[in-house]
C-alpha cells in the first residue's frame, strides 16, 4: 500500500512540473508598480492604461499588497465621464477601474516618491498616500509599467518630470542593494528609448520602450462618447497580447516580436540584458492562467487601435478638430474653431520663445533653425541636459502644465551635444521669457 502512496505521489510531483516547469526557477514572489504620471480629460488613456495593466495582473493572481499603483485618479467621477465610476481602455472595452489600489493619487504622483517607492524608503512616505514601498528582496521578479508624456531624458509626473539620470540610477541602486532578481521595465512615452539607452546590461534588468529616443508614441481608439482617446498603442499592444497569451507559455521575447510587429505608429525597442527576454510573460505579470480574451489580434488594414492612432503631441489638436467636426450649430463650430486657433497660437509662442534663446546663444540664424529642427542627437552630456531642462522648466514653461513645451527638450539636447553650456542656456532663458506663468499649453 505504501508503495502505491509514494508511486502516486511521485507522478503528481512530475505531473506538476511538466505542467508549470518554470515556477521551479524561482523560489522569490512579484512585485509591480504601476505609474500614469499625467492628468486632465485629454490625457484620459494613460491612466486606463495603467488600469488595465492592474487587471492584468490581478485577474493572474498577483495580490494587491504586491501591486503599488499611482494615478491622479481623476477620471472616473470627472464631469466629463458619460458612465461614472466607469474608466474603459477601449470603447465598448469592459471598466478597467474597478478595484484598482489607490496608493498614492493626486498631488501624491511625484517623481520624488516614486523614486521612494522604488527604493523602499517606508520612512520617508510616512504619512504619505499608503505609504507603502516595494518589499522585493533577492530572490524576487519587479515588473515596473509607466505611461505618460516624455521628451529625450525626460518622463512626465503631473506637477514635474522624472530624469534619466534618476531614473538609471535608482535602478542600478536596487540593483546594489538586491532588491530584485529580475526586473521588467515597461515604459509609454514619446523618445520613451531616450530613458534606457546607458541602461547596464548586465544586471538582471530588461525593458521595452513605445518608441525610440528620437520619436513620438502613438495614442489610438478615439471614443466619440467621450470625445478622447482610449489608450496608447504600445500599451494596447502588450496589454491585448497579454489578455489573448497563456502566459506561462509565452516568453518576453515573443511578445516583444509581436508588439513590435503590431506597433506599426513607432519603433518598439528591447533594452538591457537581453538573456530576461527568454523568461515567461507570466513571470512578470502572474502565474495564474486567466480565461483568455477573444478581442484580436487584427490585420492591419481593420486594426481599430492602429485606425484611429495619431502621435501624442496631436492628441489635443485631434480632439479639437474632432469637436469641430461633430458641431452642429454656429455656436458650437465657433468655439471650437477659436479653441483650434488658440491652441496653434500658444504651440507658436513656445516655439519662438525656444528660438529666441537658440538665437542669443549662437547668434547665428541657420545654426538656429538646425538647433531647432534636428531630432537625431542623443544625450552625452547628462548634466548639462539636467540643468538646461529644469531652466526650461523653472523660467519659462511648467512642462508638467505646458506639455507642448516637452517637445522643445530635443533644442536642448542639440546645444548641449554642440558645446553650449547650461549656465549659457539659463542666462538666455531669464532674458528671453519675461511672459508672466502661463498653464494649459498642449
């Protein structure tokens, strides 16, 4: 009889590891943080994406005190939300945000405390949000999905931005300290390839950016209820490949070949160490098999996402035309007329007040427009990007409140690339913008 008990055991024990063989690999647990760093109605898609990356994780079997999330939280009891409560990722799409944590909302959605979150300074989120920090150790997976505005070196919050220099060296710092075995890094913004490009390759980290560091991101699914945009095509990418997968199933690697494919708007990248790529989907998002989805994949020519994408940058300038479009008297066909000229008029100031201070720096009227125009450099000079950024910031346009002012970062890069100095680029800059603040520049 024994015989037969441990026989039967024994083939239970194998049945098992045929069956789940990669849980084996780790004896750790998974962590996730989960960052939308904008706010407002136009920006509506980032935290449903960020939504849906919790439903993600929770419908495979990851538990909340795993998972820290941050998001303004100002979307679903909006006056401009038609179904209250209710925040969807794709029109007629299922409510994303039901029972998404609120750790840290509102003013709370910083870069300082999410650099905090990553290091586990409890102490010093006191009183703050949740205050709850990452409690990964050495044996244990991190997933870290953010999703927001960026420009080269730079990833938005909704009163700041984070810098590539932070950011690199808060990972590599977790790194030091053992906080993780593996980490997964999935990051949504315009020049998002802008944050990984010095990204070591060899300390267990591996990420994949929406775009390159020279390019934008695409927003898609437009929602004439709602009258914005959905989601953003690489997160919509991942996240429906994801719902569709058996997740123990389907390596990093093959969903990076499959969202790169389907990301037709921008150039899906894989940075860091290359040899996590061959880890499961499942590892990094939850073990536990959900019932898959039946929403796609699409061909291209009937791809909803891929019908209605349009760069980020445009993304208000859609909404206004959109709006336009729909009016349907003299009243209505006015007001969003002016709104479009306004619109056109504010991106115009804060383009001359760049070309200006390119102007009195190099006081030549081609090199200007070559500073201007040209998106191929890339940061060498962190220090003085960081400065000449946060003089940009600080002097002249709020970039958490001007978004459009984001897209002038790549002037900066160029001076910095050709000699010209920050301590030059923040003497010009308190020359040039004696304007009084200004907000809502998009």
């Amino acid at each position: 009889m024994m015989r037969v008990v441990l026989a039967v055991l024994a083939a239970a024990a194998l049945g098992s590891a045929l069956v789940v063989p990669e849980l084996a690999k780790h004896k750790g647990e998974l962590w996730a943080v989960l960052v939308a760093g904008s706010n407002s109605w136009f920006n509506y898609r980032h935290q449903a994406d960020v939504c849906h990356a919790y439903q993600i994780l929770h419908q495979h079997g990851v538990p909340d005190d795993h998972i820290i999330v941050m998001m303004y939280d100002d979307l679903a009891h909006s006056s401009d939300n038609p179904t209250p409560g209710v925040v969807i990722n794709r029109p007629g799409g299922p409510n994303v945000y039901s029972g998404v944590p609120k750790d840290y909302v509102g003013k709370d959605v910083t870069p300082q405390n999410f650099l905090k979150v990553l290091s586990g300074d409890s102490e010093g989120l006191k009183g703050v949000g949740s205050g709850r920090v990452l409690g990964s150790g050495p044996n244990d997976r991190v997933f870290i999905n953010l999703v927001d505005h960026g420009a080269p070196g730079i990833f938005g919050f909704p009163t700041s931005f984070l810098h590539v220099k932070d950011f690199r060296d808060a990972i590599q710092s977790m790194h030091r300290n053992k906080q993780f075995k593996d980490l997964v890094v999935y990051l949504e913004s315009c020049e998002s390839g802008s944050m990984f490009l010095n990204l070591p390759d060899d300390i267990s980290v591996y990420a994949l950016s929406a775009a390159n560091a020279t390019e934008s991101s695409y927003a898609c699914y437009f929602d004439k209820t709602r009258m914005t945009y959905l989601g953003d095509v690489f997160s919509i990418k991942w996240m429906e490949d994801t719902d569709r997968e058996a997740v123990m199933n389907e390596t990093l690697e093959k969903q990076f070949e499959i969202v790169r494919k389907e990301t037709k708007t921008s150039h899906v990248l894989q940075w860091g160490e290359r040899s996590l790529s061959k880890m499961k989907v499942g590892e990094f998002v939850g073990t536990k098999q959900s019932p898959p989805s039946s929403y796609g994949p699409f061909e291209d020519i009937s791809d909803p996402c891929l019908e209605s994408s349009v760069a980020a940058p445009d993304v208000p300038l859609s909404i206004f035309l959109r709006n336009k479009e729909d009016a349907d008297d003299l009243i209505g066909l006015d007001f969003w007329t002016n709104q479009v000229k306004e619109l056109q008029k504010n991106r115009t100031f804060v383009e001359s007040r760049m070309a200006e201070i390119v102007k009195v720096m190099t006081g030549d009227k081609d090199l200007t427009a070559e500073m201007m125009s040209d998106r191929h450099h890339v940061i060498r000079d962190y220090n003085c990007h960081q400065q000449a950024t946060n003089a940009w910031n600080d002097i002249c346009f709020d970039l958490a409140l001007n978004p459009y002012a984001m897209r002038m970062v790549h002037t900066i890069v160029n001076l910095c690339e050709h000699g010209f100095s920050a301590s030059e680029f923040t003497t010009t800059a308190h020359s040039v913008c004696t304007h009084h603040g200004i907000t809502g520049i998009q």
